[in-house]
C-alpha cells in the first residue's frame, strides 16, 4: 500500500514539472512570436488607415482631372481591392506564414475561375474598352447588336439601353464592344432620309418645290446643313422622290414626323398622287 502511495505521489509531481515545463515554454514562446504578432498587426491598421488615404487622394485627382465617373469609380474599386490584397500578404508574411503556397494558390484560384467565368472576363475587357475609348456616353442614342436606345448607364459589364417605348435592355459590353456601334448623337446633328413614292403622272419640278416649302416653313429643320430634296429612283411603278431634312437629334423623331404629314397634305391639296405600294410578283 505503501508503495501505491509512493508511485502515486511520483506520479503527480512528473505531471506537475510536465505541465510547469509545458507552461514555460508556451511562456517562451509567446514572448519570442509577440513582437512579430505586435508589428503585424501594427502594418494591419496602418496599411488600412493608409488605403483609406491613398483611395480619396486617388479619387480628388480624378475628380479634378475631370475622368469619367464610371472609370473613376472602376479604377478607384480596382485600386483598393490591390491594395488590400497587397496588405493581407504583408500581414500574414510578418506572422511568419509561408506566402509562397498562399500566392501558389491563389493562382490556382484565379485560374480556375478565369477559365469558368471567360464570358464575364470577356463582358469585363469590352467594359473597359468603352469606357476608355468612349464610342459612345450617357445620353446618346445608339445602334448596336440589334437594337436602339438611349444609354442610361454604363456598367462594368453590361451597358444599359431604354428604348423610344420604355423598354430597358441590358447588353453584354463584349458583344457591343466588338460590334457595330451606330452613335446618333455623337456629331449633334442628324439628318432624316424620308422617301416619297409618287405616281408618273407627277410634275416632279411641283412636288419638289412643294417638299421645299414644307421643310424650309417648319421651325425644327435646320438651315445649314441645308435640307434637300431629289429623286432617288423610278422604278416600273413609282418614282421615289428622296426628302432629306436636318434636325438636331432631340427633334429628329418630330421632324421626320411632321414633314411625312405635311407633305402628305400638301400634295394632296396639290393634286399629287401619292403611290401606294405595289408588291413585285413573278409570273
């Protein structure tokens, strides 16, 4: 029994110098890893307090240099993401973490999702090529892939259009970056290309001077570039008499309008037989 208590008694007091020893070099080691843990997070804070800095310095300039608003934001949102990946490896490399497997990985990552989101890079580049390049800017009406709006916003990656009926339509910057864009507001100016198709029987120098008439007395066609009218073709059943009015490109819509209108009421005041349209049919 004696020995029992003899062996018991050893026994606490090996677990007492394990523990004591356990605790003395936890206590060593907190000591040597606290002055990188200390300067690590002292680059954490101040590398935070810095970006905040650094963004609005970024952002005064581009304001003052009078960029883009959507390329300022874009550049702005780029910089800061950098900056704060940049400050998470410096962080965890103070800590005395292997940043090579991180950054290893991080490719692997950055690879993979590359290779899964090819669309979305693609939307990604377009959207920085319109916004550096400008084809085109908020307010104008364009032409492209199909469709016609006014642009409301240009996103990183998609431009949004609202058509003459309020419909609004999102398109990939990819695709219109790599497509035809037809800009109708870009030179300020735009002419109409309204044809008239009239019977034979037609005095052309009449109609003419008609059409004239019609578009030198509406206040919304511009005088210089000067309005023409002349004859585009004559086919077996009509000749097509081309009217050709300047307007600036709010008023296009209500000049092409007008004019139809006008013309029509005129030459029917005159005598003019407007021709309908004949369907060609093969025998």
């Amino acid at each position: 029994m004696r020995d029992f208590f003899i062996h018991n008694s050893m026994e606490q007091k090996l677990e007492i110098n394990s523990l004591s020893n356990y605790s003395k070099e936890l206590f060593k080691i907190i000591l040597d890893y606290s002055p990188k843990l200390i300067s690590a997070f002292i680059i954490l804070f101040v590398g935070i307090y810095a970006i905040k800095i650094i963004n609005r310095v970024v952002k005064k300039i581009m304001i003052k240099r009078e960029l883009d608003p959507t390329l300022s934001k874009f550049l702005a949102d780029i910089l800061n993401w950098v900056l704060r990946l940049l400050l998470f490896v410096t962080f965890i490399s103070k800590l005395g973490i292997e940043t090579s497997s991180f950054v290893a990985i991080l490719g692997a990552a950055g690879l993979a999702v590359g290779l899964s989101l090819q669309g979305s890079l693609s939307n990604f580049a377009g959207g920085m090529l319109i916004i550096l390049f400008k084809p085109f800017k908020v307010g104008d009406t364009i032409e492209a892939q199909g469709v016609i709006g006014t642009v409301k916003e240009i996103q990183i990656f998609v431009t949004k259009l609202v058509t003459g009926n309020n419909q609004t339509i999102f398109v990939p910057n990819g695709a219109l970056s790599n497509g035809v864009i037809t800009n109708f507001s870009l030179e300020g100016n735009r002419r109409a290309d309204l044809v008239f198709s009239l019977s034979y029987d037609t005095n052309i120098k009449v109609a003419k001077d008609i059409v004239t008439q019609v578009m030198s007395s509406h206040p919304k066609v511009l005088k210089e570039p000067e309005a023409t009218v002349s004859i585009k073709a004559m086919t077996e059943n009509a000749i097509h008499l081309a009217i050709r009015p300047w307007s600036k490109n709010d008023d296009f819509s209500e000049v092409c309008s007008d004019i139809l209108e006008n013309c029509k009421e005129a030459f029917d005041k005159a005598g003019i037989v407007v021709q309908p349209f004949v369907r060609e049919t093969s025998k």
